[in-house]
C-alpha cells in the first residue's frame, strides 16, 4: 500500500545477506541486507543489544516523491490510530479498576 500510493521517499527491503536477489526486488525498490548472524536465535553471553543491526545497501532504491497531501493523510490516520488505541485501552483500565 505505501509503494501503491506513494507515501514513502525510498522504498527498501530488508533482508539476511543471500536471502533475496537484486532481481527479484520488485521495481523501485532498494534492498538493505544485514549478516545472517544478526539473526541466530542464540544469545552471546557478551552481546550487545544497544547496538543496532548491521545493514548495508545492496541495491540502492528510486528516489519518490510523494505528495504532500498524501503524506499529510497518512500522518493523521496515524495519529488517529493512535488516539483510538490510547482512548481504548483507558477505557479498559476503568473498566477492569
């Protein structure tokens, strides 16, 4: 939907290292990939975890322009998400105090 309607400047997937081909992104988009040890289920005793994941460019993206009043959209259903999320769970708290 964001590459649909345009909402977004650069368009990128993530993805371990050798997981996704360059050929197989679809049109427009970027491919950022990060070493597949960033994503081992075990945990190093001497991990960092203030760190964030090491990603790198694969293949950059196109740059899109979006429009401005497409973005200004999609920043109010956010915030109206938000506040219908917030005016919810309040009201469960009530309900359940």
């Amino acid at each position: 939907m964001i590459a649909r309607y345009a909402l977004a400047d650069r368009l990128f997937i993530a993805a371990p290292a050798g997981m996704i081909l360059p050929r197989e992104l679809p049109v427009g988009w970027g491919l950022l990939e990060c070493p597949a040890e960033c994503l081992r289920d075990e945990i190093d005793e001497g991990a960092r975890f203030d760190a964030p994941p090491i990603l790198s460019v694969r293949c950059d993206c196109a740059e899109h322009r979006p429009k401005e009043q497409h973005r200004q959209r999609l920043l109010r259903n956010i915030a109206v998400a938000a506040s219908m999320a917030l005016i919810e769970s309040e009201r469960v708290s009530a309900a359940t105090a």
